[in-house]
C-alpha cells in the first residue's frame, strides 16, 4: 500500500515514505534575490528533516525567512536551489504539475488573514479543496456535512465570511485545510489576528489533529504557541540556528 491514501497525478512509489519516517527533509536549500551585481539572501543553507507526525514550529524575529520557507514546504514557491524530499519524492526535480499535484493532494495551508472566498458560503469555501480532486460530487458533500459536524459549525454553512467573527473564519480556514485528510497541515501565524481565547482553540483543535497523527509546521511569533509542539526550528537572517534533531 502506498504511504497516502489517494495518490497524486504521477503515482509515487510504494516506498514514498523514507524508511526512518522522514516526511519532509531539506538539503542545503537556499533562496535569493538579485540586486544588480550583489544578491539579497532570504534563505542560507538550510538543512532539516522533520518526521511524519511532528508539530514543529518555525520561529525568528521579523525577516527571518520562516514565512517563506513554509511558503516552500508548501510548494508555493520554486524559485530556490537546493534538495527537498517530500515523503522521498525530490520535489526539486519535480515538473510544475507534479509539484501541484503533491500539493493539493497532501498539504493543507493555513493563513493567518484566512484566505476565504468572501463570494462564497462556508459550505462553499470547504468544498473548494476538494473540487480539485477527482472526487463525485455526493462523496463531497458527505466529507462537507462530515467536516461541518466534527468542527461544530453546521449553524455556519450558508453564511458568508464577512457574517462570521474572526475566530469562526479561522476556524472554517483551519477545516478547509483538513477536509481532505492531508499529511502535514503548515499554518503561517494562524493565531495572528485572533483574540487570545480564540487563540487558544485554534491551537487546541492542532494538538487534536496531531495527537490524530497529523503533521503541523507552524510559523509562529508566540512562545505560547511553540509549546503546543514538540520541536522549535530558529532561523535568523536566513539560517537555521536552532533545529534538534528529531527522535
């Protein structure tokens, strides 16, 4: 049996997963901008494994580059050099489709301003991911009605994002990421614009879904929130300064 349940558009091999459990491993990656004959560098040399079912945070002060390093977990972003192995697929090897592919089918995003389509209702915004898949229209409603009743907002489905508080945008954002059953959720700040309570369900509901062995990387200004995990990655100016190694 393959390491996911529904596999990408270019199936992976059966041993998609490293034998150690590495989900994700980063190999002297580095990102740059150039300034006519000098560059900018975002990210220098960064070199990490983080296992299957790790809550990691990624933390720094301002222009560290964490929020564009979970941009390139995410496969957002493919302007960079360097090694990343997803579950022992070379991303950087990877064509466009490909990388998509991986994307959508085993990572769920998490965005602090939430990314909700203001012009369409709850139910709408969970059914987006999964409109993406080759997935019949009746087996998502059922994952729809599923995820509206595990999260508690069924009262919310025929709303609109501007008719909710931040917290219930947060937290429709927070099932759209899981709607599909991903491997590793990456959250950028996803408590920053919420009030502290708020704040704390939000990071409760990740300590569930990571007891219920999903991935969390989340990129994080809060010490409260880094102690929900079980691992701390510090970057400053680019460079990893901080990772212990995974048990």
């Amino acid at each position: 049996m393959s390491f996911f349940s529904r596999a990408p558009q270019s199936a992976p091999p059966e041993d998609f997963l490293a034998p150690s459990g590495v989900l994700i491993s980063l190999n002297q990656m580095e990102k740059s901008y150039a300034h006519g004959t000098s560059r900018s560098w975002v990210l220098r040399r960064v070199t990490l494994d983080i296992k299957e079912g790790e809550f990691v945070s990624i933390m720094g002060p301002s222009g560290a580059g964490k929020s564009t390093l979970l941009h390139i977990l995410g496969m957002h972003d493919s302007a960079w050099t360097g090694e990343y192995y997803f579950g022992g697929q070379p991303v950087h090897r990877l064509s466009p489709k490909d990388r998509a592919a991986l994307h959508k089918t085993y990572v769920g995003f998490v965005f602090q301003s939430y990314h909700l389509l203001d012009h369409l209702t709850v139910y709408e915004n969970l059914d987006v991911p999964l409109s993406y898949r080759d997935i019949k229209k009746s087996e998502r409603d059922s994952m729809v009605c599923d995820i509206l009743d595990r999260f508690a907002i069924v009262g919310k489905k025929d709303l609109y994002p501007n008719q909710l508080s931040g917290g219930q945008q947060q937290l429709v954002a927070v099932a759209r990421a899981v709607i599909a059953n991903p491997k590793v959720i990456l959250a950028d700040e996803p408590t920053g614009n919420l009030h502290s309570s708020q704040g704390r369900d939000i990071m409760e509901l990740f300590r569930k879904l990571n007891d219920g062995g999903t991935t969390i990387i989340q990129v994080t200004h809060s010490e409260a929130n880094a102690e929900c995990g079980s691992r701390v990655i510090e970057l400053k100016d680019g460079w990893v300064v901080g990772a212990p190694t995974p048990e």
